[in-house]
C-alpha cells in the first residue's frame, strides 16, 4: 500500500488510443482507479486494433508515459498484418512473456487482468504468490466458448483451451465478467460461484447534444431517401459481416430502400469488400474520428448489430451500449440464446432476427422504418436504458469497490 492506497497493475493487451474492442474499458477502468488516488501502472500493448497495423504515432514512441495518473508501460510484440490463429498466439505469447517480467519488477496490491488476452492470465496466475499480489481477471470474452463457436479451433484444440481457461479462473482470487450469460457458464465449469460479480460494460461514447442529421447524411453520401443501416464497429469473425454484406445483395435484387453501411475496420474487412463487390446497396467507411462517428450513430435509421450463426456465449458485443445511447432503433441479428438478444430484451431498443438470414434482416429493418412513431419509441427507450443501466459511473463505482476488496483481501483463492 501507498498512503493506505493500493498499488494496482492492470494487464491488457489494447489501449488507449485504440477505440474499440476492450480498450476503452481497460482505459476507462486504469484512470478510474488512478483518479480515486491509486497507484496504477497499466502494462499494455501498443496500439494497433482494429486495423491490425502500429499505430503511426507509436513507431518510434518512448514504451513509458503518463496518462491522467496512469503510468504505461507498453510492451512491444509482434503485430500480424493477416492475423490467424497461429500469428495472435505468437503475439499473445510475446505480450505474455514481457507482461511476466513487468510482473515480478512492480511491487503491486493488486493485479487486475484482462481477458482476452487469454495467454496473459498465465504468468498472473503463476507469479501471484512468488510477487504477493491479488489477482482479480476481468473476462470481456470467452476464449473456449469463441473456439467453438465460430469453428476455428478443432475439437481438441477448443477443450484444451476451454480447459486452460477455467483451470487459471479457478486460481484467479477473483473474476469479474460483463454479463450473466457468462457467469453461468463459468459456473457450470467448476468456478465457484461466489467468488464471481457480474458488472456490465458501459457506454463508453459521448453524444453531441444535437446532430444536423441531414448535414451528416449528406457530407457521408447518404440520400436523404435512403433507409440507412448502419454496423459500427470491428469487421472481424466473430461478427460474420458476410451476412449483412448478403442483406446488401437482396436489397438490391428487391430494389429496397435500404442501404447496408459497414463503418470500421478489422481482420476481415478485405474479404467482405471482395465478397460485396458490385453491390450497390453496400458501402464501406473507414474508421470515423471522435465526434464524426458519434454523429454518424445519430444520423442512421437503423443501427445493426451482427453475430457470427452460432455465437452464443463467447461474447457480448460491447456496440450494444453504444447503440442505446445513441438513440437509434437496432435490428440485432444473432442466437435468441445469446447474451445480445438478452440485452435487447431488456432495453426494448428493436429487434431481434436470426443471424445469416438476409431475408429476416432486410424484414426487420423495413418493418422498423415502416412504424416511425415506434421506431422513435425503440431509440428513446435504448436511451433510456442506457441511462439507468450502463452508465461509466455506476460500472466503475463497482469495480473501484471490487479492487479495494481485493486489496483487503476478503476474497479467498477457491481450493483445487
């Protein structure tokens, strides 16, 4: 402790400036806990997501600076211009073996772990006793349930990953994940209940207090008769945007008003443009700086969220939250099991259809324009949603209160 303040080392593999993906809630959580007078060093990668490319500012940048209290200590490692499997586990592997030598150097209360990376958790767990910290892991995905789900692992290759996964969460001293979808499948592996807290990622997006939606659409291309539908965010497989490329091709073949927009960036993007070529119904827009793409949430009629056919548990899509706060009807294709048809549930913010079904798509977002009164409701009631739910200052409130308790080490490692 530091003026009977805890010194804690958040370990996570993206950051600030990256803007998706978990970065903005490693971020958000790191300065939270610095503001609240905690002695915090994030030990992070360098910026490259999701355009798997260094960030230009970072090529010769120094790996040590401050960040409003927080002191980062980025790691360098490898950054595949085509990831695949083999290449994330050789740049987890590296960010991993430098993150161990970070961890044994820091004097550190607590260590806060975030996962993905999974590989990361390895030396966190290994060192904890060795360095006399608590460890606390934060899951925003699930790497057993992604394997299995989106197909990319083999059978062997998915159970011994699912098996590495909860073998470290049992020796974690505490795990927090971001929906109760996930809880319950920790659970049914063996973790113990107690020792786990869901806390939901929040709106991490600030909305301009007014948007000239007609001057957006226009500076964007957008006709003024044109239904905008909107996917913000990664392009990568987990989001099996081939399926919104396909909604693309049927409203053309319908001569539909609807035009798909996929803004962003990602692992995929070359392949979805290749499969979209010569659809005029289809537009892709690089990645939108701050302000621009809070402007372009507004300026949509509908907002769409895809999930891969057959993701259920791996992951919930954070762009929910964002979506709600911007006020806009969404139309989630994905598994009426799934963590996002939970959510959609709950906030009343659209609807739900099947995930690859560019017919039930294309239906659902013109059922949504063809009631506006309603679709109005739907964005006003995703806003209010996440007004009451998933507010930055209810999350990390509890999360504050999750590392002090660590610190104080009321939470006992599970026996195994």
């Amino acid at each position: 402790m530091t003026d009977g303040q805890p010194r804690v080392t958040v370990v996570g593999l993206h950051y600030a400036p990256e803007h998706s993906g978990n970065a903005p809630y490693t971020t958000g959580l790191a300065r939270y806990l610095a503001a609240q007078g905690m002695a915090v060093t994030a030990v992070v990668g360098y910026p490259h997501y999701p355009e798997w490319q260094l960030h230009p500012d970072y090529l010769r940048r120094r790996p040590v600076e401050v960040d409003q209290g927080v002191t980062i200590r980025r790691q360098r490692h490898l950054v595949p211009a085509h990831p695949s499997g083999r290449t994330r586990v050789v740049m987890e592997s590296v960010f991993a073996a430098k993150a161990a030598v970070q961890l044994l150097r820091r004097r550190s209360d607590v260590v806060v772990a975030v996962s993905p990376v999974l590989l990361s958790l390895v030396p966190a767990v290994l060192l904890r006793r060795l360095a006399g910290y608590r460890l606390g892991v934060w899951v925003q995905d699930l790497y057993g349930a992604a394997l299995a789900e989106t197909g990319l692992g083999g059978g062997l290759l998915t159970r011994l990953t699912a098996g590495l996964e909860v073998a470290l969460l049992k020796r974690a001293d505490a795990v927090v994940v971001i929906h109760e979808v996930f809880r319950r499948r920790l659970v049914e592996a063996g973790v113990d209940p107690a020792r786990i807290e869901v806390v939901p990622n929040w709106s991490h997006v600030t909305m301009p207090a007014a948007v000239d939606r007609e001057a957006v659409r226009a500076r964007l291309g957008w006709g003024a008769d044109e239904v905008i539908a909107l996917h913000a965010g990664n392009m990568g497989v987990k989001q099996g945007l081939e399926g919104l490329v396909d909604v693309g091709r049927l409203a053309d073949e319908r001569g539909s008003r609807v035009r798909v927009v996929l803004l962003g960036d990602g692992s995929q993007r070359a392949q979805l443009a290749e499969r979209g070529a010569g659809i005029d119904r289809l537009t892709f827009i690089a990645p939108l700086p701050d302000g621009q793409f809070e402007s372009a949430l507004a300026a949509a009629d509908v907002l769409l969220l895809h999930e891969k056919p057959g993701v259920v548990e791996m992951s919930v899509p954070s762009k929910l939250t964002s979506y709600f706060t911007a006020g806009r009807p969404v139309v989630a294709a994905t598994d009426p099991r799934s963590g996002a048809a939970a959510l959609m549930a709950a906030a009343g913010a659209g609807s739900v259809a099947p995930a690859g079904d560019a017919a039930a798509i294309l239906d659902a977002v013109e059922a949504v324009v063809a009631d506006p009164a309603e679709a109005v409701a739907m964005g006003e009631r995703g806003r209010a949603y996440a007004a009451g739910h998933l507010t930055s200052a209810a999350s990390l409130q509890r999360y504050g209160a999750w590392v002090r308790e660590l610190a104080g080490g009321r939470r006992v490692v599970q026996p195994v």
